[in-house]
C-alpha cells in the first residue's frame, strides 16, 4: 500500500470536505478483531464495533492506475462524517480485506460494491477520483438503514 499523508480533506473549494472528511489509515493490517495501523509511531486497531458502515470502490483509469479504496465510516453527525481509508492494489488482496470487513461488519453494515468486491474480487462501481468516492459515499449513508444481518 502506497504511503499517504495521515490526514487528508476531499473536495477543496466546496462543502464536500467538511461532509465528507477523511483520515488516511497507513500500513493497514485487516483482521479479525479489525483493521490494524500505524498512529504516530505506534501500532493502533480500529475495532469492528467503533465502525457504522463500510465502502468500497475501484479509482482510476480503467486503463491505468488505479487503486481499490476502503471507506470506513466511523462517525456521523446530520449529512457529515467522518471516514478511515486505506487502499489495495485490485486483486486477491482487494478480495481478502473485503472478506474480512464483511466479516467483522456484518453484511447490512456493507455497501452493494464491498459486498460484490468480497464475492467475485471486482467493487461494483469504479469512480474516476476521490472526490467521487466521498461523493457516492454521502449518497450511500443517506439511504442506509440499519438492520439484522
């Protein structure tokens, strides 16, 4: 996984960013009890229990770079939220997080594309940029509900 500033805002020169904030989780580990990285220096997990709601989507060039990024929300207030990212490179590695978050969330807790990616290893929706994923992702939590798994 590519190195990532810790902290990072999407959609600069609009209110998406404020909606939509995210935090970089790097070298990410994901596993049973949750996703495991590191926070200044120091080996950190996000549990299972302290995430809402878990997306994913395959970013790029269909014909270039691209990248399969984890959305996971772990906070909302009204329209805004606050998201752990990490990404993988499209490919078994992809599928195994996958499998692993649909595993320790609960699949009424996953979006139609990570629940696709962990089946069959390709996200249902590919999106050209970020500021698409925070885009589709602010779309996606005012439509969910939860419920039983």
């Amino acid at each position: 996984m590519a190195s990532r500033d810790a902290s990072a805002w999407i959609g600069f020169g609009s209110d998406l960013g404020v909606r939509y904030h995210v935090d970089v989780l790097p070298w990410v580990e994901v596993g049973e009890h949750g996703v495991g990285y590191f926070d200044g220096g120091r080996r950190a997990l996000l549990q299972w229990a302290s995430v809402l709601y878990g997306l994913s989507a395959q970013v790029g060039e269909p014909e270039g770079v691209c990248t399969v990024v984890f959305d996971l929300i772990v906070g909302r207030k009204g329209d805004a939220c606050q998201v752990c990212r990490f990404d993988a490179d499209p490919g078994p590695d992809a599928q195994r997080f996958a499998g692993r978050i649909v595993a320790g969330l609960g699949r009424s807790r996953c979006s139609r594309s990570l629940l696709a990616l962990q089946a069959d290893g390709h996200p249902g929706q590919w999106l050209p940029d970020l500021d698409s994923v925070a885009e589709q992702g602010l779309q996606e939590l005012a439509r969910w509900r939860p419920g039983p798994d």
